[in-house]
C-alpha cells in the first residue's frame, strides 16, 4: 500500500512538473537560453527517469531522495549560478516534503534555503535576504506540518484496515501482497522463505461448549504466543476463523522445523481453556522455484489436513 501511494505520488509530481518546466523549457531554447534550458531539460529526464525506474522495480525510496536532492541543487543553480530570482524556492520546499520523509526533507531544504540565501545576486540589502528567508521558513514549517499530519493519519488508517480487530494480527487484506513481496525478495537474494498454516484443532467445540468469550481468548492467546516467538522479519496473518498464516523470510526446512516445533510446544503448554489445553495443527511449506503465492499457500493448506488426518497437534511439511 504505502509502494502504491509513493509511486501515485511521483507520478502526480511528474505531471506537474512536466506541466510546469516543459513550457519554460522551450521558451528558454527560442529565446537562446540554453544553460537554463539544459537545467530544466536534466530535471524533466532525470524525473522521468526516476519514475520510470520505480515504475518497473516497484523500488521508491532512493529514487524519491534522489529526485529531491536533485531538485534542490536545480534550484541553487537558476539562482547563484545563472541569477534567476528565486520564485522555484517555494514549491521545491513543499515538493521535497511530499516526496520524502520530513527528516530528509528538512536537511535538504535547510541547505538549499542557506545556500540560496547567502548566494543569491539579486538582493539589494540584508532585508530583503531576511523577508525571502522568512517568508521561505513559514511555507517550509506549514508544508512539514502538513506532511506530518497527513502521513500520521493515513498511517493509522492503513495500520487499522491491515489488521484484525480481535486479535491485532494482520488480517487477509495483506497476505496476498506479503507473499508476492516475499517470492520476489527470494529470488532476488536466493534465500529460502517458508510459509505456516495454523489451525486451532477442535475449535468449533470449544465455542459451542464454553461460549465465544472464550474461544476470542484463545485467538488472542494464540497471537500473543506466536508474537513472542517470532522474528521481527516474520508475518503472522488470521486468515479466517481459527485459521491463521506465518510467513517466515530467510528460513529453511531445517529452520523451519526447529521454530515450528518450537512454537508448538509453546502454543501447547501455553493455550488453555476451561475445559483443558488447546492444541494447534501446523503445515508448512517452503517456497518452490516459479510458484505463484497462491500454490504456495495452498500446499501449505494440504500439508496442515495432513497434520489434522494424523492426529492433530503436530507440524506437517509439504512435500
């Protein structure tokens, strides 16, 4: 979600800025000036660029900071270097705090509001440095303070959305698009990636004799356990019901077999309700060259009926 938001956002940036540079850009190559117009002929191909490389790797971070820091050395030369008054100043500043993190931004704006300001041609007296300059923090200060607040909410909506509201771990909304990122990253790196399926054995029981109050404890202490255990690259998703999903990056059969069998030892001893201990059936399955994440999930699907036809409480590998 937050890959699709950025990538959304460079591109609306482009298409602003193509709206806005293109035009000066041919008017300063029939008017002959052809330094100012290599400047903003680098910037649109270096955006365009820069966009198009996100576009097909899905990667934004570096390029967005790398567009960001490009623009502001832009800026620094239309104004010290070719003399142009600094009208860009101001939508670079609240650009760079769209694009980026406001910690990132606020370096990169402070150093080229400096730069700017201690350079600049143009200015008749220190006063008139002072009123750019300050006129430059307000719209900077109200621009960060928008980003900030913007990103704090949508943060917040995409955690909400993203997670069950029962038992806090991340819901079906996400699976899909975790197990796709997972499959490129192993075979980017060529590191194995595992996935579990987990399923509360004789749950439907439990509800109708002890009510549901109970077993949406027990959910809730099934995710606590495996929180506990799991390693901060690890995913644990409830796909439905008493059904849940683990996804363990950078892990192999033999890794797998000692934190599974770990976990279950753990979800055995530490999941109860009034009427005994609550067991937990678990198949696995680990990540075949060209298989689609939905191959993927249901082998490890097959693997946990097989676990549940050979007498529950146990973990099952996929062959």
């Amino acid at each position: 979600m937050s890959g699709d938001f950025h990538l959304l956002l460079m591109a609306v940036f482009l298409g602003l800025a193509t709206a806005s540079l293109l035009p000066f850009l041919l008017y300063r190559m029939v008017t002959g000036e052809y330094t100012v117009a290599a400047v903003n002929g680098v910037t649109l191909l270096l955006l365009i660029s820069a966009f198009a490389y996100s576009w097909v790797t899905g990667r934004t971070e570096g390029t967005r900071r790398m567009a960001v820091v490009y623009l502001g050395l832009a800026c620094f030369v239309l104004v010290n270097v070719v003399g142009h008054v600094p009208y860009w100043v101001y939508p670079i500043v609240v650009a760079n705090f769209m694009l980026v993190g406001w910690r990132f931004a606020l370096i990169v704006n402070i150093s080229m509001v400096v730069a700017v300001t201690l350079g600049a041609p143009f200015f008749q007296d220190a006063s008139e440095a002072i009123t750019f300059l300050g006129s430059v923090i307000m719209v900077g200060l109200f621009s960060m303070i928008f980003v900030v607040n913007t990103n704090f909410h949508r943060d917040r909506l995409s955690e909400m959305v993203s997670r069950d509201a029962l038992t806090g771990a991340l819901n079906r909304r996400v699976l899909r698009d975790d197990l796709t990122d997972a499959i490129a990253r192993s075979k980017r790196h060529r590191h194995p990636v595992a996935v579990a399926l987990l399923d509360l054995d004789n749950f439907k029981q439990v509800n109708d004799t002890q009510g549901h109050e109970v077993g949406d404890q027990v959910l809730i202490d099934l995710t606590r356990i495996v929180d506990s255990q799991s390693r901060k690259s690890d995913r644990f998703y409830r796909l439905g019901g008493e059904e849940f999903v683990l996804l363990l990056d950078y892990t192999d059969r033999e890794g797998a077999e000692t934190a599974l069998g770990k976990l279950s030892a753990l979800l055995r001893s530490g999941l109860r309700s009034p009427t005994g201990p609550v067991t937990v059936s678990i198949g696995v399955a680990i990540h075949e060259p060209q298989e689609t994440w939905s191959q993927w999930l249901a082998r490890a699907d097959q693997a946990m009926y097989h676990a549940k036809s050979e007498g529950k409480d146990r973990v099952v590998f996929a062959d």
